[in-house]
C-alpha cells in the first residue's frame, strides 16, 4: 500500500468504489460505463429497513456516449441498490439533459448547476465529476504522444495540471518545444 502505516489500529466501517471504463464503438463514438457502490462493514439501519453488512447501500451506474470532439451525444442511468427504493431510483431519465454539453468545456459546473440540491442524485452526479479525464484517457489510448498535438499545436495536456505547466521541469523534459521560463523566476 503506498500510504503508510496507520499509526493507532482501526476497523473498516464503509467502503465507496467508483470505476469508470471507457470504450470505442463500433460506430465510431465512445461509451463512458461509470460505476458507483457503497456498503457498510455492519448491518446498517435505514428507514426503508436493515442493510445487511456488506450488501449495497448503493449501487449506480451511469453511461454517457460522446463523440471524438467529446460532445454528449446520449445519456443513460440506473440505480440497482439504493437506500429509499421508489424515491432513488426515479432520477435517471433526468440525467438526459446532459446530452449535448461537452465533456471538457465547462461539464463539471453544468452538472452542478443542473443537478444540485434535488434537482438530481448526490451520488450520481458525484460520478459524473469522473468522466471528462476518464474520457481523456480513453481517447488518449489512440492517440500518439509525439510531443504535438492532434493539429500540431500545443498538446491537449499541457498547462492542465502542476506537473504539466509549461514552465516546469517535465516540460522542459518532455515536451522541450513548449518550454517557457517562469515569469517569476
């Protein structure tokens, strides 16, 4: 484990998992299967009734189909395990008015805007926030890494996180044509 050591002992109480696979389409579009669950180490009590330990308190997917320009062309969801069956599980056609934004311009704070409070699913838009580098990643795997962008410009990646700003060491290393110095420096 890369962590260290915890240095008092503990006991597991709640485990989230969330996954996101991403796929090319045969029709030439890309699938984006996020996943998320929740389930306690002890029976859990619910108003809906007891949760047996290690059984669901969640279980939600949501698949959102984008094309190359990371355009939301279709949107589906579903809620397998939730803690208030009939209530939970009633949100998911409204994730459809995600179809047409873009992935990598402005998702996240649409989808806060469109879904917050009890306008949506905490959880399912929670998983949401996943999707626009899980789709990066996918489309990365076909794309080649020369240095260039797609359109021999700048690199898509380049000034999107810390080790990627253009004035840093990686730069210089990696990507040498798109090295600048630091102003501050």
């Amino acid at each position: 484990m890369p962590l260290s050591e915890p240095v008092v002992g503990r006991r597991r109480a709640h485990t989230r998992s969330i996954e996101v696979q991403g796929f090319l389409r045969d029709d030439g579009l890309f699938d984006l299967d996020a996943r998320l669950t929740d389930a306690k180490d002890a029976d859990y009590p619910l108003a809906s009734g007891i949760r047996k330990a290690g059984d669901p308190v969640h279980d939600l997917f949501i698949r959102v189909t984008i094309d190359s320009a990371f355009e939301v062309v279709d949107v589906e969801a579903h809620s397998e395990w939730v803690p208030y069956p009939g209530g939970c599980d009633t949100i998911g056609p409204a994730y459809r008015a995600l179809i047409g934004l873009n992935l990598v311009r402005g998702f996240r704070k649409a989808v806060s805007e469109m879904f917050s409070d009890v306008r949506g699913c905490t959880h399912l838009t929670e998983l949401l926030a996943s999707l626009p580098t899980a789709a990066i990643q996918t489309m990365a795997t076909f794309r080649r890494d020369t240095g260039e962008g797609d359109d021999g410009g700048k690199p898509f990646q380049l000034d999107r996180c810390h080790a990627l700003e253009t004035t840093s060491q990686t730069v210089m290393r990696y990507y040498p044509r798109w090295y600048r110095k630091s102003d501050s420096a």
